[in-house]
C-alpha cells in the first residue's frame, strides 16, 4: 500500500485524460496518455488515500481490450489487472 512513489516513464509524467475505466478495490482507475513520451498509462487513485494517486505503464493491447469492454466486464478486467501489479 505504500507504493505510491513508483513512477512510470517519465520522472514528470504529465498526461491527458482519454477516459474513464471504471473503479474496483476501492481505486478509481483512469486511462491516459503521457505528453512527454505518448505511452498508454492507467492512473489509480484511491479514494481513501492522502495523495494523488499514481501511474502503471499499460500496452497498446491492454488498451484494445479495455476499450472493447464495458459495466460489469470491464471492472471485472480492471480487478484482474489490478491484482496482478499488485
Ligand atoms: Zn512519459
């Protein structure tokens, strides 16, 4: 739970918002591009948590798939990503 100082690509990663990819464990979960380097990155915030929350690097086929899916099929998709770097 103390992982937040992990970065992603860029030391300063600035992003822009590209959508919303719903919500699970209590983390809210954004999808994202870096403006520095244009990487696909997934912002996790916890809604409990003291600080802005941080970054996971995601691939263009995590994209794909994320995208495709919706309700209850992508949160179960985003649990399952987020169990696993976790
Ligand atoms: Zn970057």
């Amino acid at each position: 739970m103390n992982d937040n100082t992990k970065k992603s690509c860029c030391s300063e990663t600035k992003w822009v918002f590209i959508q919303d990819a719903c919500h699970a464990r209590g983390c809210e979960f954004t999808y994202g591009k870096c403006t520095n380097c244009n990487r696909d990155l997934i912002h996790m915030f916890h809604t409990m948590a003291n600080n802005d929350g941080y970054y996971e690097i995601v691939k263009p086929e995590f994209v794909t798939k994320m995208q495709a899916l919706e309700g209850n099929e992508l949160k179960q998709f985003m649990k399952k990503w987020y169990d696993e770097i976790n």
